[in-house]
C-alpha cells in the first residue's frame, strides 16, 4: 500500500497562507485519504504535539480537502466537531490524534505534501 509523504513546516501561518506556501513549493496541504495517510502523518503530529493546519476547509455545504476540491472521504474528528464554534470555524487543524475545526485567520504550523509515496 502507498501512502503520501508528508512534510512539517514550522512557520506560523493563517490557512490560507500556508495553502499558498504549501502549492508554492510542495503540491499543496496535507490531505487525507486513508488510514494508512493518517497513520503516517499522525506519527509527525505527535512529535510536534501541536496544532497545526491540513487542507480541510468547509465550503459552506461539505468539509473538503484543499487539493483538487475533493470532499473527504476519510475523518478522524474530536468528539462533537466540527462545530463551527462562533460561526467562524471553516478550516481544519490537527490536534494530537484527531482533527478540529478552527477560524482560518489563527496562525499555526502546518503540513504540505509532496505527492511522492512511500
């Protein structure tokens, strides 16, 4: 089984910054397909026990991945979310082990990827 290659970039950005950065120089934020992608970015979330940013955003009627406009097919979500706390929660964050809705305009770290497979 292949999976994405993933790359951690410590730079605090908005998302959408660190979209643009990420389709600058890799192929654009992470994205999310499998477990086995979940596996293997989880293992560099981990060690940066931090927030960081993936390409989740949420078009209004679907949560989608930034690359390629795909609506996800695979979610490992904190309990109750995503929740649109405030009405400004449209952009996806990693937190530990699973995922979190946040305000886009909040400056974290955040993971491209490449394209290449393992």
């Amino acid at each position: 089984m292949c999976s994405l290659v993933y790359v951690v970039i410590h730079e605090q950005k908005t998302w959408q910054q660190a979209q643009a950065y990420c389709t600058a120089n890799h192929i654009d934020l992470a994205t999310v397909q499998s477990d086995e992608d979940w596996a293997n970015l989880r293992d560099v979330v981990q060690k940066m026990t931090k927030t960081a940013w993936i390409g989740l955003y949420n078009d209004i009627n679907s949560w989608r991945w930034s690359y390629q406009n795909k609506e996800i097919a695979f979610s490992t979500w904190s309990s109750g979310e995503p929740n649109n706390y405030g009405g400004y929660e449209a952009c996806g964050v990693t937190q530990g082990s699973s995922w979190n809705d946040y305000d886009c305009n909040g400056l974290f770290p955040f993971f491209c990827f490449n394209g290449k497979k393992l």
